[in-house]
C-alpha cells in the first residue's frame, strides 16, 4: 500500500467521483466543487503566464518605456499594441449600462475571425480531401471483390448526401435514395460507437490499475 | 415482477457494478487469453529483431497525458525488446507532456537492463514545431538539439558522436495519440527516407491504413492490443497482456447487456408489456 | 480550392440573394427541431427548467454560431412561458455571446424583466470539470428538458447518460461525427450532422438564411455529379482527374 | 452604429482572413499571427469576466446561506488558493500549483473521464434495442466492431475481417457523407455571419 500523501489524496478523489455513479452524495459534490474551483484557478494562471503578461501588458508596458524615451515617433507602435488590449477590455463594457453594446466589438471582431478561418479549412479537409479520397480508389481497381466495393463506398455517400438534401420533400425515390442514406448512417454510428468503446474503457483500466496497484499495491 | 420485465428496467448501477468487476477482475488475476499477433505488429518486430547490435533508434514521445493507460504499455515493451538487443537508443518529445514521460520511460526499463544514460540512451528533451524539428534532424541533430534532457551539451554525450543525423538512425519510432507520425511520415521518409513505424492509440489506427498499404511505413503497433502482440512477440508478458484481458471481457460485458436488453424488448413486448 | 469556395461562396449569396427579394424555399422537416418545441412545452407543463448547453466549442466554431441560433428560438419560447433556462458554459467568449442573446430573446418576447444573467454563466474550461457540473446540476435541478447544441466531445455521453437517469427529454446536435454517434444511442432526437446547421433557417424563418441552405443543397448536388464523374474517369484510368482534388 | 459598427468589424476580419489564406505573403502571415493574438487577448478579457461573474454567482449563494453553501464556498476558496499559489510559487515541475495538478486535478479529471467506461455500457444496454430496421443495423455494426476488433473475436479471422470491412467500407463512406455535409453546412454558417446575414450572436434586434 501507498505510504505517499499525494497518492491516498488522489486516490480519495478518485472514489469521490466514482461515488456519483451510486447515487449524487455530498461527497461527489465536494470533489466537484473543489474540480471547478481548481481547475478555474489554473486555467487563470496559465492564461495570465501565457497571454495577458506577454502579449498585452508587456508589449503595453514596454512600448510605453519606448514612447517615454523616443517621443513621439514611436506613437504609432504604442497605439498598436493598445488596440487589443482596449478591444479586451470593452468586455468590461457589458457591465456598465448603456455601453454593453461596445462589447459587441470584441465579440464580433472574434467571431468574424473564427468564420474567415474556418472556411478554407473546412473546404480542404472536409470537402475536397473526401471527394478524392472516394474517388481515388477506382483508379486501380484489381478484382471483381475490390469493384463491388468501391460501388458500396459510392452509393453509400451519394445516398448520405441525398439525406442531407434539405429543399426538396423525402419522398417517392427521392426519399428511398435518402433512406438508404439513413441505414449507411446508422452503421457508422454503431460501428464508432463500438470503435469508441475500447478507448473508454482502456480509461477505466487506467484509473483501476491506479487505485490496485498504485495506491493499493494489489497488483503483482 | 415479471423476470424479463426486471431485465428491462434493470437498475443502471447493477450495470456499473458488473463493469467495474469486468476490468477489475482480469486485471487482479492473470487470465491470458489469445492474442493474435497482426502482421502490422510482427513486421515491427522484425524489422528490430533483424537490426545489429549498436544499431541506433529514436524514438519519440508525442503524446499527452490523457492517454497514458494506452501509450505506457506500447512504449515500454517496445523499450523492452530494444535494450534486450542492446540498441542504442535516442529519445525525444514533440508534445511538452511527453517530455517527462519519455525520459521517466528511459529510466525505468534502462534500469531493468542496467543501461546507462549518456552511452546506451540519452533523452535529448522537447521541441515545438513539428516540421521545423522532424526536417531539422535531417541535416544536424546537434543544432536542433544542442544539449540534452539534462543539459549536458551533445558534443560531450559519448553516445553521440557517431550520431549525427537520420543516415545514422537506423528506425524512427513516433509514440503518439495523434497524426503525429503522419508529419514523421511526410517530411523525416518522404524527404530523409528514415523507417519510420508509429506506435499509436487505437482509436487513431484507423489514419495509418493506407500508409500500411502504401509501405511508407515499417509496421504498426496499435493500442493495448498492439502492446499485448508486441508482449506476446518479446514473451515478455506486462501490463499490456493484462489491460488486453480487461478489454476483452469488458466489451464482453457490454455485448452480453445488449443481448440481455434485447431478449427483454422481445420477451415483453411479445406479451404486450 | 479557390474555385471550390468561389463556387459555394458565389451559390450561397446569389441564393441569400434570391432570398431577400422574397422567393419562399421548401426545407423539409427534420425530426429534432419539431421535437424542441413540444420539449420546452413538457418542461412547461411540469414546472422545470430546462437546461442549454453548447458543449465544448469556442465562439470561432460555427457550431457554436449554430447553437446560438437555436438559443435564440429556445429563449423566445421560455420567455413567452416563463419557463427557466439554466445554460452552464465552458467558455467565457460564449458566455458573453449567450448572455446577450438570451437578453435579446427575453426583450423580444416581451418580457425583458424576466431575463437572469445568473442563469448562463461561465463554470471551467476544464472539460472534464465542466461535465462533472453539468451532471451535479443535471441531478439537483432536475431540467425536463436537456438541449445539446454545439461542438462536443467526450463528455457528450456523460451528460446524456445522467440526462437520461432523471427521466429528462433530450435533443443534441453536434458537428463531432464522432460524438453523434454516443447521442444517437442515448438521447431521444438527435440533429445528424448538417442538420444543425440547417437548424438556423428553420427555426428563424428568415427567407435569407433558407435561401443559403438552398445554395449548399446546389453545391452537394455539384459535389454527387464530380463524384460520379471521377467514378467514370477513374475507371478509364484518368488519372488527372482526382489530381485536380488534392491538395497539400 | 450600435447595430452595424460589429457588423463591419465581423465584415472586415472575416475577410481578411480569408483572403491571407489564399494570398501567401509576409505581410498576410504577420497579419494572420497578429489577428490570432487579438484573439487570445479578447479570450482572456473574456475570462476576467467569466472568473467574475462565477465568483459573483458562487459568492451570492454563500452570502444567502442558500442550499448547499458549502459547496459554493469550496469553489471559491480552492479557486483563490490555487490563484495565489501559482502568482506567487510559479508553475516549475515541484511547484506546490503543480502538486495540486497532478495530485487533485489531474486525477478527477482522469475519473470522470472514465466514467464513460461505465455510461458506454448503460448506454448500449438501453439505446440498442432492435425496433426496427436502423436499429437493426446499428446494434448490429457495433456488436460487430465490439467482438472483432476489441474482444476475443479478434483472434478468430471471419470475425475481425468482417469488423474491419464495416469499419473502412460502408461505415467510413458514410462518415465522408457526413464530413461533406458538415463542411457545407459550415461553410454556408460562416458565409452568413461574415455577410452580415446572420447576427444572432449580436442580439438580433
């Protein structure tokens, strides 16, 4: 058995939340409790260390150094380096009445950011790359067995996208193509379920052989 | 109450208890139940076992602590079978968490085998960057790399001076829960020709197919399952052989509910309930 | 590329386009979406809240642009009823948008006073803590209704499998391929894929926002007719074709 | 301007970013690593706010004496000493912040995850239930992949072959299905948003 404190307290913890699949206890509730506050305060100190310190009050601060020292050539610079910092703090603006509508700016300066960024990205991984690796195949198709399955592959995703048609009413074959579409779909969803499966549980093993043989000792 | 009808609305926590004891008790007891070693894996082991003595191979640690359970039993049978046939070995981290799990690794099985650090392994630490770094190693491993894990300067390391770049690595092993090895892959065999063989969780197996068909890469090792091969090919059997019979009884368990909810869905429907 | 995103750039506006000047577009019903408004009416009719959530995605992802969307329909209709909507975040950027969705959507309805900020607010980021939460509330607040909207990841199930021990309806949408598979299993309505995105023409009714849907239904239809051709050419042994596809 | 100023603002950056994928210069690389900064500056305001407004919400309830106070004042005070713990002892590998990483946080992180070990199973006893054709299929698929690939039936080859062939064939087509659908329905969002069409984020008005 474990003689280290850090090991008996983790292990403590490990139990407190297994303990929720028996029922919700105060104990699960103080594990969670405790897990919200810990994990905000370290998400605060590694945003401060990686973000706010380098990229707004250092830059601020040492262009700021700057302007003292040069004057007003490096103006520009410390303007600069201001707009971001001043863009993070209209977030403050939503608590002052009347001026909540300023930090709007920020939010949409973010997200018209993420929306630019995510369109070509999608376009590659998510359209074109599919498109040749479904078509790809059939230039070197080798057997009759390889041929049946490429047709499989070919249908499957012509039917799947015929259900993700949305202006047109599923019916007659239209709606046979989509149906089709459907059973494709359900194979994916229980094949990768039954695929996810064995990384879950391989977390289990992972936390049991903590507690046996890490804590416990029981493992030989 | 009717029996089926109790199946049906069986108490979930019944459910979590048989769970728990389905990977607790294969873990406590050593079942040993078949494994069937995979070609992806054996070729692995082959290519090792087909290596000469001194040869050198890096092997990198890119991956996260999240998925350790899957990522410890790979690396150290791996570290097993190359300390058995005393290779030199070089390590490294593309992902900052696997800093500190590789170099603990290299410790822990270089201690099995007596091995010294400095003249049978050295651990040359973490860099960002995939591509820069994986292309840096080609032309000069002392800049990308210019002091150790511990900080001893690479010039000084004995291992090291016949050590110099991808011409002197005989296989690059990439440890990894992601498509790490893709970038080994694409830049360190694509343009350094170095074997490169990945050693990945197994819900990422699934990327590297066509690379295993394409032969860009020596082999393979997949998750617990592939551990538990490699364990079974270096008669070595670990944590792997043990974590294996928890998954299979396991997804056992699981199999075995589906079953049982189903004879109950028919079972009480049949009689309308 | 720049050709594959200037075609489905230039057939989503010209459809917003035809849309504007006031064209109506068929969308045919998707099951989910039909089922969020009798969810919200059950948490009415039971005296519970309902809980929101938008899972783990940042404000940059458009499923998460999505799932405000939907909060915004949802947020009408409880403010019509009074009823509670509690929405736990695990970004603070998304806090910041839903507040101000949520405080548009109680003003529309007419009932701004009834809007509570306290009820959408930021928990953690840390995934794990985030859905250690969600289930604590999930089992003291006893929501009739859980609505999952947006990018999830692993937790997906763990908030549906405790969703589902209370007894609560629940609907989910996710862009997660994989996590859409672990909501098929365990919730009762699930929004496949595109369908969430699609989520925001239906619910809002704007001739605009259908007419893009139209212009992406074009672009599949472009997509199918490529795929069948490359099929052809393949088998010819042309293999230019797939070349034009790859990129770097 | 209340309305239309973010509009433009959620106009211009789109844009930009969209057109420094495409146009590879210093001058689009500085700008692209510029805007991602400003990005990371607004998440961090962003998370002041959100810090605030969780100490406010945990705060109000300890004030109140309401229900379960207790537990709200865990929070904060674990939230506040790992704060001043890591402001004051830094982040180093045997800092006491990264003690209570590794001893507290990381191991409750760790154990909820795999509570999905236990979900997957109730999960699967329930929602598999043959009722009809799609349920068929789907039951089936996983039962499949379930006992070829992760269980004993691996080692007997009708088996996995059949595993393996749901898994690359008819499941991963439909999977490039879905991808393609997504990518669209992405696509069409960002367009939205950009163009000024969808503002919902903005409080429609």
């Amino acid at each position: 058995m474990s003689s280290s404190p850090g090991i008996w307290l983790a292990a403590f913890l490990t139990l407190a939340i297994y303990s929720f699949l028996y029922k919700d206890n105060p104990i699960y509730r103080f594990a969670e409790s405790l897990l919200i506050g810990i994990s905000v305060g370290f998400l605060l100190v590694v945003t401060f260390d990686t973000t706010i310190l380098p990229k707004a009050l250092e830059p601020v601060g040492a262009s700021l150094v700057g302007t003292l020292a040069a004057g007003a050539r490096s103006i520009p610079g410390l303007i600069w380096v201001l707009i971001p910092v001043a863009l993070g703090l209209l977030m403050f603006a939503r608590f002052v009445k009347g001026l909540a509508w300023l930090s709007r700016i920020a939010l949409a300066l973010y997200i018209g950011f993420g929306a630019g960024a995510s369109i070509p990205a999608n376009m590659q991984s998510f359209i074109l790359k599919q498109i040749e690796a479904s078509i790809g195949p059939f230039l070197s198709v080798a057997n009759v067995w390889e041929a049946i399955n490429d047709v499989i592959i070919i249908v499957g995703l012509v039917s799947t996208l015929f259900y993700f048609y949305f202006s047109k009413a599923h019916s007659g074959n239209f709606g046979r193509m989509a149906k089709l579409g459907t059973y494709y779909l359900m194979i994916f969803f229980g094949a990768t379920f039954g695929y996810t499966v064995m990384a879950r549980i391989s977390l289990l093993i992972g936390r049991l052989s903590f507690l046996l043989r890490d804590w416990l000792g029981l493992m030989t | 109450m009717n029996f089926w009808l109790g199946i049906r609305h069986l108490d979930r926590r019944i459910i979590f208890l048989l769970m728990a004891l389905g990977v607790a008790v294969p873990l406590l007891l050593k079942i040993g139940l078949p494994v069937r070693v995979t070609r992806d894996v054996s070729s692995v082991y082959d290519y090792i076992e087909n290596l000469k003595e001194a040869d050198v191979v890096l092997i990198s640690y890119d991956h996260d602590t999240g998925t350790l359970p899957e990522m410890v039993p790979m690396s150290t049978a791996i570290l097993r079978h190359l300390f058995l046939k005393n290779l030199k070995l070089v390590g490294m981290a593309l992902r900052a968490e696997g800093n500190a799990i590789g170099r603990q690794a290299f410790k822990r099985v270089g201690d099995e085998f007596g091995k010294a650090d400095g003249t049978d392994y050295v651990f040359l630490g973490y860099r960002p960057e995939l591509t820069a770094t994986i292309l840096g190693l080609g032309t000069s491993i002392e800049r990308v790399f210019p002091k150790d894990d511990r900080g001893v300067p690479v010039a000084e390391i004995p291992l090291m001076q016949n050590i110099h770049n991808y011409g002197d690595i005989a296989l690059v092993i990439s440890v990894s829960d992601d498509d790490t090895p893709v970038y080994w892959i694409n830049y360190g065999n694509a343009r350094y020709q170095v074997k490169v063989a990945p050693a990945v969780t197994a819900v990422m197996a699934t990327t590297f197919f066509p690379f295993l068909n394409s032969s860009q890469i020596v082999g393979m090792i997949a998750g617990l399952k592939g551990a538990a091969e490699y364990e079974r090919l270096i008669k070595r059997q670990g944590m792997a052989s043990r974590g294996m019979d928890a998954q299979s009884i396991a997804h056992l368990v699981v199999i075995g509910f589906i079953l049982a909810g189903n004879l109950a869905y028919f079972a009480t429907r049949k009689r309308g309930m | 590329m720049l050709i594959g995103i200037i075609i489905t750039g230039l057939l989503v506006a010209l459809f917003i386009m035809r849309g504007r000047r006031g064209k109506s577009l068929y969308l045919r019903p998707i099951a989910g979406l039909l089922a969020v408004d009798e969810a919200i009416g059950r948490a009415t009719e039971m005296g519970k809240p309902i809980l929101y959530s938008s899972g783990r995605g940042g404000m940059q992802r458009p499923a998460t642009i999505a799932s405000m969307n939907i909060l915004g329909s949802v947020v009408e209709k409880v403010a019509t009823y009074g009823t509670p909507l509690i929405f736990p975040n695990n970004d603070p950027v998304v806090t910041a948008v839903a507040q101000e969705v949520a405080r548009e959507g109680y003003t529309k309805a007419g009932h701004p006073d009834a809007y509570k900020p306290e009820n959408i607010y930021f928990v953690t980021d840390s995934q794990f803590g985030y859905a250690a939460a969600v289930d604590g509330i999930m089992m003291r607040e006893r929501p009739a209704t859980n609505l999952f909207f947006g990018t999830f990841e692993a937790e997906s199930l763990i908030l549906a499998e405790t969703g589902n021990s209370i007894g609560a309806i629940q609907i989910a949408g996710t862009d997660s391929s994989i996590q859409m598979a672990f909501f098929m299993v365990a919730c009762d309505y699930v929004l496949i894929g595109e369908e969430l995105f699609a989520a925001s023409g239906y619910l809002s009714r704007d001739p605009q926002v259908i007419g893009s849907q139209k212009g992406s239904d074009i672009s599949k239809i472009i997509i199918m007719v490529i795929i069948i051709l490359g099929v052809i050419l393949g088998i010819l042994n042309q293999a230019w074709f797939v070349n034009l596809f790859v990129t770097v | 301007m209340r309305r239309s100023f973010p509009i433009i603002v959620c106009f211009v950056f789109g844009m930009a970013m969209l057109i420094q994928f495409f146009v590879p210069s210093k001058l689009s690389r500085v700008a692209y690593d510029e805007i991602t900064n400003w990005a990371q500056i607004i998440y961090a305001f962003a998370l002041i706010v959100g810090v605030f407004g969780l100490l406010k919400y945990h705060s109000e309830k300890v004030v109140r004496k309401s229900g379960g106070w207790f537990f709200n004042l865990v929070t904060i005070a674990s939230l506040i000493i790992m704060a001043v713990l890591g402001f004051a002892y830094g982040r180093g590998d045997s800092s006491p912040f990264m003690w209570i990483f590794n001893y507290m946080q990381a191991p409750m992180q760790a154990s909820v995850f795999s509570l999905l070990a236990f979900f997957v199973a109730s999960a699967a006893f329930r929602g598999f239930t043959a009722r009809n054709a799609e349920a068929v299929l789907l039951l089936l698929s996983a039962v499949f992949i379930m006992f070829g690939i992760a269980s004993v039936g691996n080692a007997i080859p009708p088996f996995s072959d059949i595993a393996n062939w749901i898994l690359m064939k008819p499941s991963m087509t439909a999977r490039r299905g879905i991808f393609i659908g997504i990518g669209l329905g992405t696509i069409a969002t960002s367009l939205r948003v950009i163009l000024g069409v969808e503002r919902t984020y903005l409080g429609k008005g």
